[in-house]
C-alpha cells in the first residue's frame, strides 16, 4: 500500500532555507489541513451520532494509538473531566507502551498485536463502549489488530487515518479519513497529519459533551474549578445569567455549591 504519509516532502534542501522561509512553508502547509478536514465531516458524523446515542445508554469512548497518535488521544481525554466536568471514565485514552510512552518511547510496543485488547481488558471493555483507534498511516499493529479484536466481541469501533483505503479504514466500522497528504518534513507524521488528528478529536469530544448536555448556550457550566482563573470565569458565567448579584455573592454561590450550573439552578430555585 502506498502511504502519502511516507512519501517525498515536496520541498527539497531545507536546510538552505532561511528561517522566515522555512516559518512561511509550514505555515503554508499547515492551512491545508481544515481543509482536508472538512472533507470528513460526513463521516465524523456518523461516528459521533452513534456514540453519542451509546454514551446516553452508559457506554465509554476509547482513544488507542500509538507514538503522537496516542499522546493526542490520551491529551483529548485528559481534557474532558476538567472542561466539562465528566468522569475520567467516560472518554479514556490508551497508548501503546503505557504511560511511560507519554514522555518516551517505548521499543516496539506499538508492533505488538494483543497488547491494545489487553490494555482494553484492563479496563473492562464491553460492547457498550466504542473504540476509536487512531493512526496516520493506518497500519499501526498495536491499533489495527485492536480494533479487529474489538470487532471480534461486537465492540463499535471507528478510526482516524492520514491514509485514503489504509488497512485500518477496513476494519473499523466508522473510518474517518483525513489526507493531508507528504508532510514538510518527509515522514514527520506529527505535524500536518498530527494536526489533522487533533481537529478530529476536538470535533468528536466537544460535540459528544454538547449532546450529553454539559454545555449550555455556549458555556462549559460544568467545568471544574481548579484554580483562580476557572473561578473567575465561573463567577463571571453566573454573573452574565444573574445581573443582579455583586462578584463576591456570585463567587459565594458558585463555592458553595462547586458548579455553575448548580449555583444557577440553587439560585432560580431559591428565588421561585
């Protein structure tokens, strides 16, 4: 299979280039990205509005992956709890080679085919949940034959790739395509298709919360509050929905009642 992924950057001698002029060339590539994304809307779609339906019903979302692939996944799901204020259990990312992997690499742990269903095991993976494996190339073994044992218990599974027709788009049941195409750097996958990768998760995760009602009007009224400046956006939320509070009573309501939305709601009640 011919992967775009690998192939000759178009750009040649690039240690010849000035510094403004390497800047320009990536910047310049780098905006072909939305653009590449935009084509996969549809079938982002499709996967968000089953998973969404699955969440509803109890079930998990799973990010696998490998190298940049899986640091990204693991960096979405960290990002759930805080900013909407969801288990860490709901959304949950897994690399190959483990945490350790996070910082650094980890030797051959991303060829090893049973290690992603073990991982999945550990965390008592059932066909509730949804399995989203995530590869630039598409061919990752530790994401590919996950996914496939996924498949094998009636798990949901979908995929993100840099790759048109890559193995993985094969197996999943909701591939998801993004074809950045040869990368500045020949092979540097973490950057335009690491891009790629990252846009796609922003839309599945924050349009999954919105479905699940953790945002309302265009506020993350669920967030945690941990630290000064998520306070005072809190008190400031509440605030723009109570204009009749002072900074101090709204700052009052939301400690006391540790969220947003349920100062807000505390507050209408009390006055109703």
């Amino acid at each position: 299979m011919e992967k775009i992924t690998e192939s000759s950057s178009p750009y040649r001698h690039l240690e010849k280039m000035t510094v403004r002029t390497l800047l320009t060339n990536i910047n310049q590539e780098d905006q072909t990205v939305p653009l590449a994304v935009e084509k996969a809307i549809p079938a982002i779609e499709r996967f968000v509005i089953h998973v969404a339906a699955k969440m509803k019903e109890g079930g998990r979302l799973f990010y696998i992956g490998a190298g940049t692939s899986g640091r990204l996944g693991i960096l979405d799901a960290s990002e759930c709890p805080p900013t909407y204020g969801v288990s860490p259990d709901l959304v949950i990312g897994l690399m190959a080679g483990g945490d350790t992997a996070i910082r650094k690499a980890v030797e051959f742990a991303e060829d090893d085919q049973n290690l992603a269903w073990q991982d999945l095991q550990a965390h008592f993976i059932s066909p509730k949940d949804c399995v989203l494996g995530i590869a630039a190339s598409g061919t990752t073994p530790y994401v590919l034959h996950g996914l496939k044992d996924c498949n094998a218990h009636g798990i949901t599974t979908a995929s993100i790739t840099c790759n048109p027709s890559a193995p993985i788009s094969a197996v999943a049941n909701f591939p998801i395509e993004v074809v950045v195409g040869p990368e500045f750097v020949t092979g540097s996958t973490r950057m335009k298709a690491g891009t790629a990768q990252k846009l796609v998760l922003n839309m599945i995760s924050t349009t999954l919360m919105i479905q699940l009602g953790r945002v309302k009007d265009n506020r993350m009224v669920d967030m945690q509050l941990s630290n000064n400046k998520l306070l005072d956006r809190g008190i400031r939320m509440i605030l723009s929905t109570i204009n009749n509070l002072t900074y101090e009573e709204a700052k009052q309501l939301l400690l006391t009642h540790g969220s947003v939305r349920k100062a807000i709601k505390a507050y209408l009640e009390d006055k109703s």
